[in-house]
C-alpha cells in the first residue's frame, strides 16, 4: 500500500511538471510539488483540498498583485503579505491553501513587476497539480475484499460470545469468555469503522454508506450486548427459564450473519415473551425482581434483533 502510494506520488509529480515544462510556464516544479501536496489517502480528500486549494490561491494571488504594486517587491513586503493571508485563509476555510500562497508570492516577487500573465502562470500552476492528483489519485485499491474479511471475523467473534451467553445461562461458566471478549471484539469493529469511512470517501459521486451503515448497526448491538454483560449475573433463573432464554440465545448465536433478516428470530423472542407472560405471577418481592431481570434481558435481545432487522430492511 505504501510502495503504492509512493509511485503514484511520483507519477504525479512527474506529469505535473512535464505539462507544466509542456505550457513553458516558470517554476515548472511548484506544479509537481502542489500535486504531491494534494494528493490525499481518499479520492475526497483529494478532492476537498485541491478545491480549497483553487480558490485560496485565485484570491492570494489577487491580493499580491495589490500588496506588490503598493508597497514593491521586498522581503519585507512578503511577510506583511503572509501576515495578511494567513487569518484570511482560516476566515476561507482554506488553510491548506497556506503554503502554497508563499510559494506563488515568492515567485511573484521574483519577477519585480507583475502582469496579468504572471498571475496566469502562477494559478495554472495550480490548476494543473489539482488536476493531475484528482487524475492519478482517482484509482485506489479495492477495499471491498477488506471489509468483507472484517465483516466475516466480526461476525465469528459475535456469534461466540453470543454461544457463551447461552452456556453462561443454561451452565453457569463460560466457555473460552477471554478469547472472545467484547474489547477483541471492539478492535475488530473499529477496524471496520476505518476502512468504511475510506471506502466511502473513494467515491466522488455515489454515496455508498453500506459498510459504514452495517458497522454502525453492529456497534449498537454490541453496545447492547455489553449492558447485558453487567446484568446477566443478577439472574437466578429455574431450569424451565434457563432453558428457554439459552435456547433463545444460542439460536440467535447460530443464524449471527449478515444476510440473515433476523424475522424469524424477532418472532421467537415474541412467542418466548409471551410464554413468560403465561407463567405464575412473582410471590415477593426477590421473584419479581428475578422476573424484571428476565424480562430485561429477553428486551435487549429483542433490541438487538430489530436493529438488524431494520438494517436488512434498508441494505438487503
């Protein structure tokens, strides 16, 4: 990925300066420089910085021909000059546009009298480096090989954890808990995070949210699932609702995938709810807490099931 990044910086310093040597403008190598500097690890990024990059220098260099013929060309003249720029590119937004704005003003100074054809050699030179980067930048690696790789690992990591709680409930010990922990499994989701957000910011004109809106969705339910770590501990269940609310579990454990809708899963949690609601109502006060608790965390199943559902509805 670097010796990759590396070649197209080079190509695209390479291609700047021989148009640049092509349209015989001065200071050929600023051009190659302003594309190294505008080539980004996304194509957007690209993108925004070569845009902000355009406009700050069109107004710099304007506001150089003013400085220049006001007060001449010397040292001192170009330090007001930046001093002036610089809360002028923040007020802009722009404050990439910074170093380039030095460059073109030290080779306007150079000159000792400007014209309206240096200042047309100096912002060509800009253009051609946002262009040339948008060019070479716009091939990027596939990423989709990637996240599939992630989304697989994600969802193995969740699918185990998610078993341990069904023995958890149904033998009370835990079956390999540290390899699977939710901070392993909280890595992997970051991970995915970044990669969706640099996928995503590969495409100038669609908007493909899919991978980040799937993570997103993930990290709800592991959110959820860390809530009903804390908690699972205060249940003292009787064999009958152990068995139910692991059943229950481990059958979300088994169908833990992607392409799964989770509405056959949403059905079973309603038809267990309803079972509970069936059974002997609490005699003191220790039962109806044992049966808040119950019910709390057949809830937060069924949360995190419908957060899939509704994803499935959208994506799939």
């Amino acid at each position: 990925m670097r010796l990759y990044r590396s070649f197209k910086l080079a190509l695209g310093f390479i291609i700047s300066v021989n148009i640049a040597i092509w349209l015989n403008l001065d200071f050929p190598i600023s051009a190659g420089v302003i594309t190294m500097l505008n080539m980004l690890d996304t194509k957007k990024a690209s993108a925004k910085v070569a845009w902000k990059r355009l406009y700050a220098s069109a107004f710099g260099l304007i506001l150089a021909l003013v400085i220049f013929r006001t007060f001449g060309f010397h040292h001192w003249v170009l330090i007001l000059l930046v001093v002036i720029f610089i809360p002028i590119a923040f007020k802009l937004n722009a404050r990439e546009g910074m170093a380039v704005h030095v460059v073109l003003s030290s080779h306007l100074m150079t000159y000792h009298v400007i014209s309206w054809a240096h200042i047309f050699n100096e912002y060509t030179l800009v253009v051609i480096g946002a262009l040339v980067a948008l060019v070479v930048n716009s091939h990027m690696p596939n990423k989709v090989p990637m996240l599939q790789e992630l989304i697989q690992s994600l969802e193995e990591q969740m699918r185990l954890y998610i078993l341990n709680q069904a023995y958890l409930i149904r033998n009370m010990c835990f079956i390999d808990h540290e390899v699977h922990s939710l901070e392993h499994i909280k890595d992997t989701l970051r991970k995915g995070f970044d990669v969706a957000v640099e996928h995503m910011n590969n495409n100038y004109l669609k908007k493909d949210d899919f991978y980040l809106a799937y993570f997103e969705m993930r990290r709800v339910q592991i959110n959820r699932l860390a809530y009903m770590e804390e908690h699972i501990h205060n249940i003292i269940l009787n064999l009958n609702e152990a068995r139910m609310i692991s059943v229950l579990t481990e059958e979300l454990a088994l169908l833990f995938d992607m392409n799964n809708g989770g509405q056959e899963l949403l059905k079973a949690v309603k038809r267990l709810k309803k079972d509970l609601s069936q059974m002997d109502l609490p005699k003191d006060e220790f039962e109806m807490m044992q049966k808040a608790f119950l019910i709390q965390y057949v809830m937060d199943l069924e949360a995190i099931i419908q957060v899939k559902v509704n994803f499935s509805e959208k994506y799939l």
